[in-house]
C-alpha cells in the first residue's frame, strides 16, 4: 500500500503526540547521536513503541518517512 508522505506531518493511521521540542538521539548499538526536532523526535520515539508492540506496518510507514525527509536521520538510528 504506498502512502502519500507529507514533510509536516506525521505518517500514522492514527494521531500521535508531537512533542514541544527536539532532542539529541543516540543510536544505542552504533553509539553515533543526531539531533531531530520535535515532529522527528515524536515520529522516531512512535516507530520504537510500534516495533515493542510489533506494529509493523507503522515501523514501516515511519522508517519510510525518515528515507524520505530526513535520509541521514534514519542512516543513523533505524538503519
């Protein structure tokens, strides 16, 4: 099923909470950190609940949104 992704928004079937502010990000196997703003803060902290959960096609709609909008992000921390 391909989705439309939209820069500002956040890529879920359902609502999330958007976070006030970003945070620095540390990627706990690699060790390496990034710095994402709010929106991204709220989508990446949405992909790890989704995966402790098993949701796997709102990983997938999450990873998909960083490949898209913030490529360096996702090599980061999801890839």
């Amino acid at each position: 099923m391909k989705i439309k992704l939209e820069k500002d928004k956040a890529p879920f079937k359902a609502p999330i909470q958007i976070y006030t502010e970003g945070a620095v990000v540390k990627n706990p196997y690699s060790g390496d950190s990034i710095k994402l703003n709010a929106l991204e803060l709220s989508i990446y902290d949405t992909i790890k609940g989704c995966e402790w959960t098993r949701d796997w096609e709102n990983v997938r709609r999450g990873i998909d949104w960083f490949i898209k909008f913030n490529p360096k992000a996702y090599m980061v921390l999801l890839d």
